[in-house]
C-alpha cells in the first residue's frame, strides 16, 4: 500500500492465485469523462499515480491487460439532518469516512 496527500494505491492478493489492484484519490472538482470510455478512465489514472512512486509505474504498466478493470466515483452528499419524522439515515447511509477531508 502507497499513500500520498490524497491518493491511495494498494495491492492485494485475490482468489485462484490472482492480485487486484486499487487506487482512490480526490479531485478538487468534479471529473469530466464518458463513463463508457474505459481508455479515458485508464488515462485518467496514469496522470493521476504514475510519478508517485512505489509500485505504481510497474501496475499502470499492466493495466491495458487487466480483465478486470473498474472506474467510479465515490460521492458524498452533506445534509442538514439524518432524519425526518420516522426515518432515518443510519451507518454508512449518514456517514463518509471522508467526513473531514473536505
């Protein structure tokens, strides 16, 4: 695992002798791309982790090969308040671990 301020990249070991790869990282602005431009998002994540170092380089490198590839966004929306009346927003449905990062 690799953390710089704001990004993330790890490695794990998977099923059947298999490893996947993860990065997470944040943009100060909402990003502009097609979600079905899978080229687009593996460019986006070269810009974003290849001169950070560690092992990133060598995993990008790999990733036009990669079966599995996934690209998404992970969103928060801020409230005023987790209930109304008999509902209410409880667990990971009223909290972000990114709470305090914004």
């Amino acid at each position: 695992m690799c953390n710089v301020p704001g990004k993330q990249a790890a490695v794990y070991s998977h099923s059947n002798n298999r490893t996947a790869a993860f990065f997470v990282f944040t943009s100060p602005e909402k990003l502009k791309y097609d979600h079905h431009d899978v080229e687009k998002q593996k460019q986006i994540l070269k810009e974003q982790f290849m001169d950070i170092g560690w092992k990133c380089p060598e995993i990008l490198s790999k990733i036009n090969s990669s079966s599995g590839f996934y690209f998404d966004s992970i969103s928060q929306i801020k409230m005023d308040k987790w209930s109304k009346g008999r509902i209410s927003l409880v667990g990971d449905a009223c909290d972000c671990p990114f709470t305090n990062t914004f």
